[in-house]
C-alpha cells in the first residue's frame, strides 16, 4: 500500500496546530518546486510495480513448489 507524502499531516495528537503547519509547509513546497508532484506520482508508479513483482514472485514460488511435490511423486502418464 502506498501513502502520499501529501496526502496525511502527521498524528496530531487532539490539536489541529500540527496539522495545519504541515499543510502549509506542503503547498509551499509545491509552489516553490512544482516537480514534486512528479516525483510523487513517479515514486507512486515504482511502489506499484515493485508489488506487482513481489506478486508475481510469490506466485511463481507457489507454482514451484507445487511442481516439485507433482514431480517428487514419480506421477506418470498412462495411455
């Protein structure tokens, strides 16, 4: 799961104090370095398919192994 660096102020703790700094802090940031909106969505694409690839992974590792018990039982094919 991927979070925005824009998308959540920090706990706050009961007060709005921190969480209003931080959302001024953010829209100075974009104002004076509009590029970060790109980075943002870039490093959001990366974390996507890292997961996907870790996915993927997994399931190739499950497919493995059940290949390997299939193969270990000297299964074979009868006409």
């Amino acid at each position: 799961m991927t979070t925005s660096i824009f998308s959540k102020a920090p706990a706050t703790g009961g007060t709005g104090a921190l969480s209003d700094l931080y959302t001024s802090v953010t829209k100075s940031l974009l104002v004076k370095n509009p590029g970060m909106k790109n980075l943002e969505a870039q490093l959001t694409r990366d974390s996507a398919r890292l997961s996907t690839i870790g996915k993927l992974a997994l399931a190739l590792d499950q497919f493995r192994t059940g290949a390997d018990r299939l193969s270990g039982a000297k299964l074979t094919w009868r006409r």
